[in-house]
C-alpha cells in the first residue's frame, strides 16, 4: 500500500448504473479526490450531487473535453459505452492523465495495443475495470487451483433476464467475465475458440449488421502440459433467461472448484475426490465437500483502492494492466469472428 500524502485528483466519465457505482467507492476513498463528474444527462449529475450531497465541491460537466482539462485533474475513471473508450483514453493518456477504464479496453485488439503504448510512452498508467479479477473468491481460487491434479475440462454459465446492453452482444458483455476468471485461475489464454449464438432482442442495424446476440456458447481450448489433451471449456451465457446463474467450475482428477454467486449458494467450494485407480474398476474417493473462507469484501472497492495504489506508486497493475486487457481483447474478437463464420478460430 502507499502512503500517499495527498488524495489523486480525479474525473468520472460516464454517471450511468456502474459509474455511479464507481463514483460512491471513491468517494468513500481518503486516497482519492473526485474533482469532476462527466455525462450528457445533466439531470443525472444533478440527481447524483444531490445523493452524495456533494454541492459545489465536484465539478459537473457535459461535454468531456472540457472536463480533460479540470484544473488539477491527474487521472480520469471512464465507465462509457465501449465504443466511446478509444478516443477518451487517447486523449487522457496524450494529457499526461492516468486512466482506469470500464472493460473492455476497447473493441478490437489493435487500438487496444495503441493505447498500451501509448501509456507507456507517456508513462501513466492504464488499468482496466475487471472486477472479477478482484472477488476474494476468484483471488482465493487462483491459489487453490494446483490442488484439482491435472485438469480435465470446465464449464460456466452466466445467465440473468437483463440487463441488455445497445452497445455490445452477450459474449462480451458477460462472457468476457468469465474468461478473464479463467484466464487469471490458469494463467494462460486460451488457444481456440469456437463460439454460436442467438439474436431476439435486437435485429440487425448499421452498429450491428448480423443484430447483438442474446444468448450464446462458447468452447475454449486452452494449452495443457505436453502429451496431455487440451483443457476444453464450456461457457453459457444470456441476457435472456429468468432463470440466474453466475457459476463457474474447473474439474480435475483430485477435485473440482466450483465459483458460484447464487444467493443460496458458498462463494467458493472445493470438492475433493479422485478415483482410487485409473483402472477399472474406477472406485471413487469423496468427495468431500469444503467450504472456502472467503474475506467479505467488495471486489469493486478493492479494484479502485488497486489502482489509486498503482497511480501512487507508479506501478503497472499486477491484475488487470492494459496488457492484460489488450490480450483478452483479443480473445473476444476470435469469439466474434467464430460465432460469425462457425468455424472454430485460433489465436
């Protein structure tokens, strides 16, 4: 941790549901300042002084330029529409400002590697909003994944009756949650990906030619130790379907562990069980069920206590830099390009 003599003087871009999430954590941060708010909907800045009774102490602005010059301003929160991400950072980021945006960074890897270098050439730091990735659970979770054996697949799925997004499909809106879990638990990417889908909700449009997927599946393949078959992954996801689910699981010859939000549910479990021989007669041992401590804390807190630490410090994250988001991005565009073709894509 730092130990900061002043707050960070910083900027919110973007007040809609999760900015205003964003918003009431640092405000509640002593290493933070909020200087500026920024949205086009000047009620909503109105609204949100009015809840966090912050009178005349945070500039409100509409239009977001003018915002990137606040006096005093050092880093901006930028939780717009995907599609707004690019030219904001750039402009952040060519301001001498460090940046932490909503995920994904962007919509395509190569104006996500731009920004990258960007930041490094300007020497701020760029970080990227996936909060999964700062759950005590998926932390918890990394550790423990040793304790599975060699692993033999997993499986997820991700399902609500809404939110749904005008700005991006299902895979990433949602998929991309459970990849970036995934991908920090095996400490890899995957190196296939096969994706299909269905469209309901909203039809083809210019933004959109084939319409934004309401529901999808995905099979990812990710690299195992040499002889051994790759690990295959399948991951459900929907914005159209009452019935909720948030759950994730990795199985292997020692165990499964099992990541599951459900409300009547333990965050994190660990199943212990083996076969007693990998012959027949396969005789089972377990499983036995333990339930995984898990320090109550929100991930969103610690996700923007983390990157007032890595302003401070002048530290890339160890978490979710904007390399590790660039690489993700990556990832979703082959999912894109194989829910399109049905052909599997590697990476």
């Amino acid at each position: 941790m730092s130990h900061l003599l002043r707050p960070i003087n910083l900027a919110i871009f973007g007040l809609g549901r999760w900015g205003s999430h964003l918003l009431r954590n640092f405000l509640a941060l002593p290493a933070a300042r909020v200087v500026a708010m920024v949205d086009p909907d000047r009620q909503q800045l109105e609204d949100l002084r009015d809840r966090f009774t912050l009178g005349d102490t945070v500039a409100c602005y509409d239009d977001w330029h003018r915002a990137m010059i606040h006096p005093g301003l050092e880093a901006v929160v930028i939780a717009t529409p995907a599609s707004t991400h690019y030219p904001m950072i750039q402009a952040a980021l060519k301001a001498g400002l460090h940046v932490l945006s909503e995920k994904p960074l962007t919509l395509d890897s190569t104006s996500s590697a731009v920004l990258c270098q960007l930041a490094a050439a300007q020497q701020r730091q760029l970080m990227v909003d996936h909060t999964y990735l700062f759950h005590p659970a998926v932390q918890r979770g990394r550790e423990l994944c040793p304790q599975l054996g060699p692993l033999r697949y997993g499986y997820a799925a991700r399902t609500n009756l809404g939110p749904v997004r005008p700005d991006a499909d299902v895979f990433w809106d949602l998929a991309i949650h459970d990849i970036s879990i995934l991908n920090r638990w095996l400490g890899r990417l995957p190196t296939t990906v096969a994706a299909w889908g269905t469209v309901w909700l909203q039809t083809p449009s210019a933004q959109a030619p084939t319409g934004l997927r309401d529901a999808g599946w995905l099979r990812l393949l990710y690299p195992n130790p040499p002889g051994s078959n790759p690990l295959e992954v399948m991951v459900h996801v929907s914005w159209a379907n009452s019935d909720r689910q948030r759950r994730l699981a990795l199985v292997g010859d020692r165990g499964t562990l099992v990541f599951d939000e459900s409300p009547q549910a333990h965050p994190l479990t660990l199943y212990a069980g083996h076969f007693q021989a990998q012959a027949a007669p396969f005789v089972p041992s377990g499983p036995e069920a333990e339930v995984v401590t898990i320090a109550p804390q929100e991930p969103l807190k610690q996700m923007c206590i983390h990157f007032l630490d890595c302003v401070a410090n002048d530290a890339p994250s160890s978490v979710s830099a904007g390399q590790m988001a660039t690489d993700l991005v990556r990832v979703m565009e082959a999912i894109a390009i194989a829910a399109e073709t049905g052909q599997s894509v590697d990476l």
